[in-house]
C-alpha cells in the first residue's frame, strides 16, 4: 500500500513540477490548462512568478517526500494544494469568481492523498522502531 501512496504523491509532485514550470516558460500555455487568461502589467508578473513558486514547492515538497519517504514534506505539500480549495470556493462566493468544482475536487483529492501517505509513513517508522 505504501509504494501505491508514493507512487501516486510522487506523481502528483511531479505533474505540479511540470506546471510550475509551465508557469515560468510558456505561461499562456500554463494558464489555458487552469482555465484562467493572463493578466497584464504588474499583475502579470505577480500571476507567473507566484503561480510558477507556487507549483514548482508544492512539486518538491510531494515528490522529494514521497521518494525520500519524509512524511513532514509530503503533509506540507499537500496542505498547501488542500488550502488552494477554500481559496476557490471563497472566490465564488465573496467574490464573484467562477465555481470550479472539478478543480476543487483534484485539490481535495491531492489533499486527501498526501494526508494518507503522510499517515503510512509515519505508521511505518514507528513500526520499525524509528
């Protein structure tokens, strides 16, 4: 079950690793993919370096944790993708934002992931006595 759980994390890292990246190099291309357009002048420049810094620490936290097994990363990680939710949904609400459901439900479930990995490895190492 544990491999299954970093496997996935690591995935999970890896693909927020690839969007960050996005972010920074082709951020038209990054921004379609979220369903967002690019803003302009400063606005812009905060959009891409934020959502770039933004994706690419959530990418190591999830992939460097799930390879390494350091379940803290791996908590954090996911806590930051999990926080991203009530942003979206306070958006909507307050705000006038679009509903992004399924962009909610992803986020929930990455949560959730990260959660389930984090809880395995820590049960693994006080099983082995760490």
């Amino acid at each position: 079950m544990l491999t299954l759980l970093r496997t996935l994390t690591g995935l999970a890292g890896l693909g927020a690793l690839i969007m960050g990246a996005m972010w920074w190099y082709q951020p038209e291309t990054a921004a379609g993919l979220l369903g967002a357009s690019l803003l302009d002048g400063t606005g812009r420049s905060a959009q891409i370096g934020d959502s770039g810094a933004f994706f690419i620490g959530v990418g190591v936290l999830l992939l460097w944790g799930a390879v390494r097994q350091h379940a803290v990363f791996v908590l954090i990680g996911g806590c930051l993708v999990g926080l991203v939710a009530p942003g979206r949904i306070l958006s909507s609400t307050l705000h006038n934002g679009a509903v992004t459901t399924p962009e909610v439900v992803v986020e929930c479930v990455i949560f959730l992931l990260a959660l389930m990995t984090w809880f395995t490895i820590k049960q693994q190492a006080i099983e082995r006595g760490q």
